[in-house]
C-alpha cells in the first residue's frame, strides 16, 4: 500500500481519452496531484483522509471559458432593458464606478455561485479600466477563492463603441497588461491581452494586441461576431463577409484564438475556424435567454473544433449557473435544429425514429475536458488522471431526490441543473479543499452578499442608474 493525503470514493466520472468511468471508484490525492484512479477493487493507496462512499459521485472541476465577473453589482439588471439602455446607462457606468475595492465585493458573489456548484476554473474577461485597479480587485477575488482564472485585460480605443474615460491608449492598455501579468501570474492564474471584439479599436491596433498574445504565448480572447461588428464591419472596415473571415483575412485566426458565442455565423465559417484551429467559448445559456432561435454549436463539433461552455457576465447570464448552461446547450441546439428545419421543410413528418442532438453526456464532457482544452489547460486539468492537478468535485447525492434513482445518473445531474450547492460534499484546487459540505472554507458568504447589497444601492444613486431598476415592471412596488 501506498500512502496519500486524499483518496474519494464513489461513481468515478474521469473523463480520460477513453472516458472511463467507474461505477465503484477512487481518485487518490497527494502533494496537489492525482496519483491514483480506477476500481475501488484495485485501489492499492491508503489516504491519511478517505471522503466519499456510497451515494458519491467524483468528477473534474468543472471549467466556465466565458465571464465577465465584475459585473456582480449589475446581476440581472438586464431583464427589460434594450441592449442601448443597458450598456450606456447602468453597465458600463455601474462597473466603471468600481476600484479595487468595489470590483472585489461585487465579483465575490459570482464566484462563489460557481466554486460553491462545483466550477473550479474560470476564464475572466475585463474591459472597465477608468479604475485602473478594478482588476486587480477581481483577481483578488479569485485568489481568495482558491479558484483558477485566465484572466485577459481587454483594451478598448473605439470612440463610439465605449464611453470616454474606458478608451485607453494601447501602450497603456498593454503596460496596464505587462503590471498585472507581473502581479498576479502563479500555478493557479494567468494574464492576457484582447479586446471585446474587432469593432472595438483599430485594425492595427488589434493585430498589435493579437501580436502581444503570440510574443508572450498566451490566448487572444475576442467576442466574434460581437454585437457591434454587425453594426460597424461594412462601414470601419469596408468589409462585408463575416468577423471570423476578417480575422483570417488578416492572418489573425489561429489555435492562439478563443472567441465567444461565435454565433450567426457565415456559411463556411465554421470550417474555416476548424481549419484555422481556433477555440470557442458557446454561451448557450445567454444566447437562449436572448431567444437566439438560431444557437448552433452543432457545426463546431462536426468540424471537429475544440469548445468549451461559459456563462458571460452576471447581468445577463442570470443565476450565473454553469450546469444551467450545459442544459441549455442541449435545449439550444434542438431548438434551434427544430428552427432551422421548420425553415427548410415545414410539413415533414415526425417519425419517432428520430435522435436528437447530443446527450447529457456531451454536455459533461464540454464542461470538464472540453473547457480545459478550450483554454489550452488540458495538461494540468480537465480530467481525472495520473499525473494532472487534484481539481476535482465530490457530490453526495444522498439527499438529493432529483438524483434518485441513479440509472440515468448523468442525464439527472445534466437536465436537471446539476446537484444544489448543499450536495456539493467537496470541491478541490489543487487538492486543496476549497469548499467543503457547500460552503466555501474561508469565505463568508452571508457578509459578501450584504456587501454586494449594499455596494449596489450606492452605485444606483452614484451614477444615477436608479431609473432602471424595475424600469418597466408591471407591478406596484411599494416602498414605504
Ligand atoms: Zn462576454
């Protein structure tokens, strides 16, 4: 027998290359590291500690490739609003309020709605500098989490796409960068540069942040389409095919390149950005809150494209729920196959024999490996294996009714919006236990929500974005 610090037992999910998984298993935990998975039967390890059992299931941390988690203070405030209303009156002002200070209370709650649900690695994008330390307030955040983050410090110049005092001059943006990346870079974060989309600064100064990524070996982040390239493409770029052939066209896309949502997309695009080996991060979740009828990711896989699932920001992406959105992937996508065959043919007949797309077990796969790979961190993270990082999550569904019977464990866990924070028995980073019986070991929840609160309250009246709060709520709200 060999000695460990940590060895959970249970259903072992481990999302290997031949995604073996092990009715009665054990993952065994030493120094950080997985040094043991397979059978129960089989287990020769001995842990200073044993977790889990009967009723238990292990899998990877789970991995969110978009966000944007300062927006914490705005959480919701979406619902009702235009997309013009929104980002000139409360986003934009409410977030750019934020220091150090206020962007670590207002991310807090965020972070804990994912590390609490089993979320162990986050991709950050943050683009509200008038505070040049709001990041840093983010990144502190996550540290206090004990979460992983690649966080990329997105660098706006376009006059009409952000409001004054969020335009940076690139050398700024790119030093702003080169600080942070100095600051904060350890085992558990990363730093790069982007920008929000290709409409948000010049060509050359876009290919100048791209260039930054390739010279420092890191990824280049973009919302492609974003929602202003439409608006802008023909008219800054003189360019009437679509955001991803403009990158292409400009020798951009490539394996360095993330981009999110990625849809609306031209015909051909998809394999191109298979072609060209660039990532996505689908935001499934958001894009059917949106009543995107048309959300495809189903072109991105037949193409054989790596993706990952994310959230996006807390004002849009309500309840900021991954398992929510890995749910959403499989609704999206029927609905939007449904949609898309309605246009062509309408009066087809069902059959029964028909399959739908994919299955609960994609979904997993999307959030654990996938994501890794997403956010080229598959050699640390991702699955449960030999020689990767300890980031994994024990569930105990003992309690949880909407696990039982187990027959069907992963289309449960999938379509009924995953284990409530209480089933969540543990959660690690790096074989640190982060979170422990649902609760986070060293943050206080019930004190960051009333620091959320309350930052809240002060912004609205700060930045006089009080006018959209319940702005056209149809019931009589009393306030006496
Ligand atoms: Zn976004």
């Amino acid at each position: 027998m060999k000695s460990c610090n940590t060895i959970l037992r249970g259903t072992v999910i481990s999302m290997d290359t031949d995604r073996r998984s092990y009715l009665n298993g054990y993952v065994a935990v030493e120094a950080g590291k997985i040094v043991g998975v397979g059978a129960a039967g089989e287990c020769n390890f001995e842990g200073q500690e044993t977790i889990g059992g009967d009723g238990h299931i292990v899998i990877p941390g789970l991995v969110n490739v978009h966000g944007h988690l300062v927006q914490g203070c705005i959480r919701g405030m979406a619902d009702g609003t235009t997309f013009e209303e929104r980002l000139f009156g409360f986003y934009y002002p409410m977030t750019g309020a934020c220091d150090e200070e206020r962007s670590y209370i207002s991310s807090l709650p965020p972070i804990l709605d994912l590390i609490r649900r089993g979320v162990t690695t986050t991709a950050d994008d943050h683009f509200t500098h008038i505070h040049k330390r709001s990041i840093d307030g983010v990144l502190k955040a996550v540290r206090d989490a004990g979460m992983r983050c690649r966080m990329a410090r997105l660098i706006l110049s376009d006059p009409d796409n952000a409001p004054d005092g969020f335009r940076e001059d690139l050398d700024v943006g790119l030093a702003e960068t080169e600080r942070i990346k100095a600051e904060w870079e350890n085992d558990h974060t990363t730093v790069t540069a982007s920008t929000i989309g290709i409409t948000y600064c010049t060509p050359d100064e876009f290919k100048e942040i791209w260039q930054w990524t390739v010279d420092n070996d890191r990824q280049f982040d973009v919302h492609a389409p974003s929602v202003l390239d439409t608006r802008y493409l023909k008219e800054r770029r003189g360019w009437e095919r679509g955001s991803f052939e403009w990158m292409d066209h400009e020798g951009i896309l490539g394996p360095n390149v993330i981009a999110a949502h990625a849809q609306n997309l031209r015909p051909g695009e998809a394999d191109l950005i298979s072609k060209c080996g660039a990532h996505i991060a689908l935001v499934p979740d958001m894009e059917q809150v949106l009543g995107l009828v048309e959300f495809d990711a189903r072109s991105f896989l037949d193409a054989g494209v790596t993706c990952g699932i994310g959230l996006d920001g807390p004002v849009v992406a309500y309840g900021h729920d991954l398992w929510t959105a890995l749910r959403a992937f499989l609704t999206a996508q029927r609905l939007g196959d449904q949609h898309r065959k309605q246009m062509k043919d309408s009066d087809k007949q069902w059959t029964g024999y028909e399959m739908l797309f994919g299955s609960a077990e994609l979904a997993l796969e999307l959030a654990t490996i996938g994501g890794a790979k997403a956010l080229n961190m598959d050699d640390k993270i991702g699955s449960l294996e030999v020689g990767k990082d300890a980031d994994i999550v024990l569930i105990d569904r003992r309690g949880e009714t909407q696990l039982s019977p187990p027959a069907a464990l992963i289309p449960n866990l999938i379509y009924g919006n995953g284990p409530s924070a209480e089933a969540i028995a543990r959660v690690m980073v790096r074989g640190e236990t982060v979170v422990e019986n649902g609760e986070h070991v060293t943050l206080d929840r019930l004190d960051a929500i009333r620091q959320s609160d309350t930052l809240q309250e002060t912004l609205l009246d700060e930045v006089d974005a009080r006018k959209f709060v319940r702005m056209r709520s149809p019931y009589n709200w009393v306030d006496a």
